[in-house]
C-alpha cells in the first residue's frame, strides 16, 4: 500500500512542477516517456550542481533508490538523499525519512525519531505524514500498556484528526475504529463519534467505511436497524470488488435471517468473490451447488468450487470433501 501511495506521490511531484529549469524539465521528459534510466541520471546531473532544485531533486533520487526505479534498490542511498533533502525542510523527504525510522530500514527501529520527522513533515500540512502519525501513536497505543497508553490514543486521535479534516478517507475510518473500540467511553458516545467518521469515509467512497457503516446498522449499534441501509453499503462496497462484502452479502441472503432467504442471490455475490479468490465464496458455492440448496444441483461444478476452495486450504472445504468423499 504504501510503495503504491509513493510510487504515485514521485509522478504527482514530477508532473506538477514549474520550475524552469533545463534539466529539471529533461528528468520530467525522460520520466514521462518512460526512460527511467536517463531520468535517473539526470537528476543525479542536477544533485551534481548544489545550487539546482537541491531538496526535490534528492527527493526523487531517494525515491528511485527506494523502489529500484531504473536501478538497483540501495536504501543506504535512499536514506542518505532523504535525509540531506528533510535536513532542507523538504516534507517529503522529512516523511519517507520517518517511515525509514519506524519501519527500521538501514537503521534500527526508533519511533522517537519517527515521530520527529513525521512531525516536521506533518507541521507542513503534509496530510500522509499526519496520517503516519496517527498510525504510529495508535500502534503505540494498542501495544503499551504503561500509563503513557491514554496519552498515545490522544495524540493518535489529534492527528487522525489533522487528516481526516484534509479530507484522508484511511484517516477517517481509523478514527472510526479507534472510537468503536474505546471501551472507556460511554456507549452511546462512542458509537455516534463511530458512525460520524464512518459516514465521512463511506461517502468519500472508502469500502472498509462502507463495512463498517452497514455493519453498525445491522447490529444496532446507536442506529436503528435498517436493511435498506445495510444492503445499501454493502452493495456500495462489493462494487467496488471488496470480497469481504460481497461475502457479508452472500451471508445475509443465505443465512435469511434479516431478509428473506435467496439462495440465487446468494451465489450472485459469492460468485463475484470467488473469482476474486476467495476460498470462503469458493467453498460455500460448491455446498450449495452440491447439496441443491434452493436451486437444482450440479455436482459438477459443485467439485470443480470445492476443490478450488480445497486448493487454497479452506479447512471447511477439505472436511468436507473428506466428509462427502469427493474425488
């Protein structure tokens, strides 16, 4: 996820930049045409030249010796390039170094110095870098149980905040969840301050969001049940190829137990899953299929789902197939 979210932030930086400069411009030509190599080393021309575009410049190389673009991937450079550039006040620079700091590449994990670089960056409204943040001070929460622990889910609250307010749609659901799971709250707090978040994320079309929203209305968490709702963001979720909730919504029409019982229904969805790759979809399209639940058998396509679901180690699956002595 996150050599994705960089990989896009090193194009993003190249393509909107207007600074006139010759080579700059050359590096974002070879880049576009997708001449790595030759925009690889013409940065490394204009990092020569220390007057030049110095802290973006030492960004995008460390970037290309991060990811291996148009080289061999060397962290040791990556550190040092964003590490020169972060010392400049480039953002981000000052965030990739924090992510070197936390994650322990080329030096040992210290979440002191972390935090230290995330801050600077974050300080500068970068909203990743206030995200990061609020990661870090939640993974600190959820694992120290000193008297710090309250303190952390503060901090980790403030800048999900930070981000969720720039509009960070992860941000947004993780302060859904930190808010769900807060046992210390009173319930009917933490479940408005939950769906609150939950809504913004959804609506901003994150699909976890989605889950969680609909879940809430399934089970009556500070809502009222509404089956029109939790179809509604299950459905919003599955379209966009989230298997577990095209699997929630094979469960509720199989199951029947919130709405009426529709086994073809049912194997609409788990079969959007199952080509997905999901074994749990794998495995229950070929019991239905192979016990004729609700529709006509078919044992042969019964076998050929369950020995999918089996391939994948799906324990229902194999014990099943044990169990039926399916060959």
């Amino acid at each position: 996820m996150k050599i994705i979210f960089y990989f896009i932030l090193l194009i993003s930086i190249l393509l909107s930049s207007n600074i006139n400069n010759n080579l700059f411009k050359k590096a974002i030509n070879k880049y576009k045409e997708k001449d790595i190599k030759s925009s690889l080393n013409t940065f490394l021309k204009i990092d020569e030249n220390k007057t030049l575009l110095s802290t973006n410049t030492k960004f995008n190389l460390g970037i290309f010796y991060q990811y291996g673009i148009g080289t061999n991937k060397d962290l040791k450079k990556a550190f040092h390039y964003f590490f020169e550039s972060a010392k400049l006040g480039n953002k981000f620079s000052q965030n990739q170094l924090g992510f070197f700091y936390q994650n322990g590449l080329t030096t040992p994990i210290n979440y002191d110095l972390a935090i230290l670089w995330y801050k600077k960056a974050a300080n500068q409204n970068l909203i990743i870098a206030q995200f990061n943040l609020g990661y870090l001070y939640e993974l600190l929460y959820s694992t120290n149980k000193s008297p710090k622990q309250f303190d952390y889910y503060k901090k980790a609250i403030y800048w999900y905040k930070k981000a969720a307010n720039n509009g960070d749609t992860n941000a947004q659901t993780n302060l859904g969840n930190l808010f769900f799971f807060n046992n210390k709250l009173e319930t009917a707090i933490k479940y408005k301050k939950a769906i609150y978040w939950y809504k913004k994320a959804a609506n901003n079309g994150d699909t976890n969001a989605q889950i969680n929203l609909a879940l809430m209305y399934k089970e009556k968490n500070g809502v009222k049940f509404d089956l029109n709702t939790v179809l509604y963001w299950l459905q919003q979720s599955a379209k966009k190829n989230n298997v577990l909730a095209m699997n929630l919504l094979g469960d509720i029409y199989r199951k029947g137990r919130i709405t009426k019982q529709n086994f073809k229904i049912a194997l609409y969805w788990y079969l959007k899953a199952a080509d997905l790759n999901s074994p749990k979809a794998q495995f229950l399209i070929g019991k239905i299929l192979y016990e004729g639940l609700g529709i006509k058998k078919d044992i042969k396509q019964a076998k050929y789902w369950l020995l999918k679901a089996k391939k994948n180690n799906y324990k229902s699956a194999i014990s099943f197939i044990k169990r039926k002595k399916i060959e």
